[in-house]
C-alpha cells in the first residue's frame, strides 16, 4: 500500500512555549492558529480543559503585538 506523506504535519506542531519569544512574526501567528484551531476542536466537544490554549493564545497575541512594536517587521 502506497502511503501519501502529509507535508502539512510538519507545521501543526507547538514549540515550547519557553521557545515563542525567539519565533519571527510568521512563526508566532502558525503558533496561535495551531493553538486556536485546538481550542476550537476541544471547546466544541465540551472539554473544559480547552481553556489552557486560550492562556496560551493570550500569551502568543501579546508577543505578536510586541513584535509589531518594534522595528522588527518591515513594510512594504
């Protein structure tokens, strides 16, 4: 049987959190869309324990607005 090797895995895994300040601007937004994209799957099957990743997601959005702060993101 011929197995089809979803490339899309590569990007669905969380860095450590002790990790995100390093992460470019791009890094950290996959990040929280990972993130939410497992809250809303959890959330949605009634698992309270979905609430961790809004702590996370909260944390991303505040690393996210430091970055746009900063002279580190370019304009084109």
């Amino acid at each position: 049987m011929n197995e089809i090797l979803d490339t899309t895995q590569e990007n669905k895994s969380i860095v450590p959190e002790d990790q995100w300040p390093e992460l470019a601007l791009d890094e950290l937004i996959t990040q929280k869309n990972i993130l939410y994209d497992r809250w809303e799957f959890l959330h949605s099957k009634g698992n309270v324990g979905a609430k961790v990743f809004v702590q996370g997601i909260e944390k991303l959005d505040q690393l996210i607005q430091a970055k746009l702060n900063t002279n580190e993101v370019s304009y084109f």
